[in-house]
C-alpha cells in the first residue's frame, strides 16, 4: 500500500519521484476524462444533468474529491466526485445508467492502452531518460487499470454497483443503497487494512499483464 514511501525511506528517490509525479497525473490528468465520460455518456444518452452542472468538462478541479485524492496517494485505489445523473431523463433508464457507468472505467482501460503503447515507444530508446519516462508511463498506465478495477466492484457508489443494478430486481439493488454510506467505510477500511488490497492487486496485475501484452504486439513483431 505504501511502497512510494518505502521506497524514499530505502533511498530510491527516481522510484518515488516517479510513482508521485505518476499519481499527480493521474488526479490531474486521469480522473478528470474518467468523470468526464460519465458525462459525456449520460449526455449522449439524453441526461444533460451534469452538462448543466458544468461536470461536462476536463477540468481536475470540478472532479477532484478530497478524500477519493488522498486514496489514489496511498494506495492507488481511489475516487472523484461522482458525476449526477437523472436516470428518468434516459429512455431506457437501467440501461443508460449502466452505460454511463461503465464509460468512466472504459476510459481507464483505453488511456491504460494508451500508456503501455508509449512506454514500449520509449523503451526502444537506451538511455536513462527515456528509461525514467518509460517507468513513468507504466506507472500510469497501472494506476488506470487499478481505477478501472477498482470502480467496477459492485459495491455503492461504485460504477460497478450500477452496472450490478442491471442484473438484480429493483428491490434489492435500492435495499443496498441505503446502506451506501456504511459500504463505502467499510470498502476503505478493507483498503486501509490491507485485506481488500491483496485481491484486487491480483487482479489489477492480471488485467495490466493482459493489456501491456497486447499494447506490446506490435513492438514484438517489428522490435
């Protein structure tokens, strides 16, 4: 959870000054297109409640949660404000609010492709800057994928749980949603504590192995 500042305790300063410089990214670069395709989405499919409330943009400022920030410094899993939707302005209400869920870990999944194809770029290159800028891209490309992971768990208010809303009766998907607040000390005590950390590492490493792959094809073949 905290290997940034192990790292600076054991004197690798190019470590933590890249895993910080990384995550700075990420709360200013990341989350704000993360937010922004719920925005667009739910726009697209007919909800302009968040253009209205100016959360159709990229500015960081408009998105960024303090507390969801302060995960993403520590632990790499975090969140931003959530962006508000009226599901009744959707003609297909379940269907839209699905979709617009699923946009914003969509978008960390593609921006993670992205990263992983610019870091295979700048491995092509031996020397110690473009290795530095390498590192950096990979970085950021993980921390993607560990939002995209992250938020798909199908606990409120996480997309996840709205993408789990789709399959489960109405009854129960509202039953959950009054213990939201609850769920959520509870998802970041699991954090804190490390127990939840374990699981999804594994499996944020499985997807990331699986995209970097496949980001990497092309450089295999003509490398």
């Amino acid at each position: 959870m905290f290997s940034m500042f192990r790292d600076l305790m054991q004197g690798d300063y190019i470590s933590f000054l890249v895993q910080l410089i990384a995550k700075a990214f990420i709360l200013f670069c990341v989350l704000p297109v993360h937010e922004f395709a719920h925005a667009w989405a739910a726009d697209k499919l007919g909800d302009p409640t968040a253009r209205n409330l100016g959360r159709l943009t990229l500015n960081p400022m408009k998105h960024l949660d303090l507390w969801g920030s302060l995960l993403i410094l520590f632990t790499s899993f975090g969140y931003a404000k959530p962006v508000p939707v009226n599901i009744r302005n959707f003609r297909n209400p379940k269907k839209g609010f699905a979709l617009t869920a699923a946009a914003g870990p969509i978008s960390n999944l593609i921006m993670a492709f992205f990263y992983f194809i610019l870091c295979n770029v700048f491995s092509l290159f031996s020397s110690s800057v473009t290795a530095v800028l390498a590192s950096f891209l990979y970085s950021v490309g993980l921390i993607n994928v560990n939002l995209a992971v992250f938020n798909l768990l199908p606990i409120p208010p996480l997309d996840g749980s709205r993408l789990f809303a789709v399959i489960i009766p109405d009854r129960y998907y509202y039953k959950m949603l009054q213990y939201e607040r609850y769920i959520m000390i509870a998802l970041l005590v699991l954090l804190f504590t490390g127990i939840l950390t374990t699981p999804l590492s594994w499996l944020s490493g499985l997807v990331s192995r699986g995209i970097y792959f496949i980001a990497s094809l092309p450089f295999r073949f003509f490398g």
